[in-house]
C-alpha cells in the first residue's frame, strides 16, 4: 500500500526543476512526485506545476524553505 501522506511530508524536504516544464518534488530514498504541464511563467517553470505544488503546501502546511 503507498503510503500517500508520507509523500505528502517529504515534499519540502526537496524540490528539483526538470526538462521539459516539469518539476519533481522528492525525498531520497522514499518518493518523489512528478508534475508536468505546458505553458511556462518568466523564470521557465511551468505555471501549472507550480501552482498544483503551491497549493499542495498550503493545504498540508508544508514548505520548500
């Protein structure tokens, strides 16, 4: 069984941005979370996917810093 809120937990423990207007939220060792959509803002990251994490670590109270 995948343990969903422990994915949820490690997501700010690491965030890397990858090829393609994708962006993977991972722990090492323990999961990561892929996310990809076209349509990039100003500094090349998908707009879509930033939002979907934004809204992820508001909702969890989560932080990447």
């Amino acid at each position: 069984m995948i343990d969903f809120q422990a994915i949820i937990e490690g997501i700010s423990n690491n965030l890397q941005a990858v090829e393609d207007r994708g962006i993977a939220a991972l722990l090492p060792n323990k999961f990561c979370v892929v996310t990809w959509s076209p349509g990039l803002n100003p500094k090349g990251n998908s707009k879509l996917c930033m939002l979907a994490l934004e809204q992820l670590t508001s909702k969890t109270g989560l932080s990447i810093f």
